[in-house]
C-alpha cells in the first residue's frame, strides 16, 4: 500500500534529522532524483525541519531581530512544502495518465499529494507524542495523557493510510479523477502583495 510505503519514508527522514536534530544541518537525500522516494523524502524533512522552526520561534526570550529572520525562514519553508506537494501530484497525474475515468467519476476534495502531506505531518505528530508519552523525568500523570493523545494520532494514521490508499485505488480504476490546481500563494508575490508592491521602487 502507498501509504505504508510514505510512512516509512518519512519515518526514516524524521530519525535521520534527529542524530543531530539541528534545524542548520546540511540536508542529504538518500534516493535518486527520479524516484518518488526522493520526493517523499524532501518533503518530509522539510516539515520536520520547519516543525522545529516552529518551536523555536515560540521561545518567549528570543531576539526580535532572530524571530523575524526566522518568520522568513518559516514563510520560504512553506513555499517549499508547497512546491513539494506539487510535485507528488505531478508524479500521480503522470502515473495515471492513461487512466479514462468512468462517466459516473467523481473529484476528491483534496488530491492524493495533499493528504500524503497530512500523513507526513501526523508521523511527526506521532513522533513527538511518543517522545513526550517517554520523556525521562515526566510525570505519570503527563505521560499518560500523552499516551493517550498518542493513541488517537494512530487511529488517525490508520484512517488517513486508508482513505489515500482508497483514493489512489479509485483514481487507478477510474472511479474518481485527479484535478491539480496549482498553488496561489499571494503573499510571497511582489506583484500580488500590497506590501511589497507599494514599496517597489
């Protein structure tokens, strides 16, 4: 199953930022550029690595000048995630290309690329409440209502796996189609923001 396929990826990728779980660390891909595991696998470090933005920029001591840096970091982060899921719906459009949709076809609210990201995002999820359901030196008490959050993220994961493996099974058998559109983020866009335009010279 595809999913199961994803997971492990992502899997891999969140413990291989982990041995130095260093947000500046050097970014190495393990799979070959033609492979969809190497589109998986980007697309997880990237949210991994913008999880952790997340938690730093959080910090209540942290320098004004360092959070704005980092508020840009987390806004090109996004584009990349975006640009990444893209690419995941190219791999699918391309892989069912030859498909004909029945006339009875319907459309899924999200393309099969955009809930892979949601599973990506879950298996950080996971990893993180686990930690938390372990942390050495927690209380009882915090490690069980982490462990109980923990549980529900897997029964989420065993329900995301298989809705997009039943998404993918019906896009493959014709019963539903894909239709991409491509992002339109405005706000990185000095033609679209008011912000950056006005002060265009």
């Amino acid at each position: 199953m595809f999913s199961e396929f994803a997971f492990k990826i992502f899997e891999e990728s969140i413990r291989n930022y982990h041995i130095k779980d260093d947000v500046y660390q050097n970014f190495e891909n393990p799979y070959p550029k033609e492979k969809i595991e190497h589109l998986l696998y980007r697309k997880n470090w990237i949210d991994t690595v913008q999880w952790h933005y997340e938690d730093i920029i959080r910090d209540p001591e942290i320098d004004p000048v360092a959070a704005l840096d980092l508020k840009r970091k987390i806004d090109a982060s996004n584009q990349d995630r975006t640009d990444m899921v893209e690419f995941i719906d190219s791999y699918f459009l391309d892989k069912y290309q030859e498909v004909k949709p029945k006339g009875t076809a319907t459309i899924n609210s999200e393309s099969p690329a955009w809930a892979i990201d949601r599973l990506s995002i879950l298996a950080l999820k996971i990893y993180h409440m686990k930690e938390e359901a372990e942390r050495e030196g927690a209380s009882q008490e915090h490690k069980a209502k982490c462990q109980a959050k923990l549980d529900v993220l897997l029964e989420q994961k065993k329900d995301l796996s298989t809705a997009i493996d039943q998404l993918l099974t019906d896009i493959e058998n014709g019963d539903k189609y894909m239709k991409v559109y491509k992002q339109m983020k405005m706000y990185n866009d000095d033609e679209l923001n008011p912000v950056l335009y006005k002060n265009k010279k």
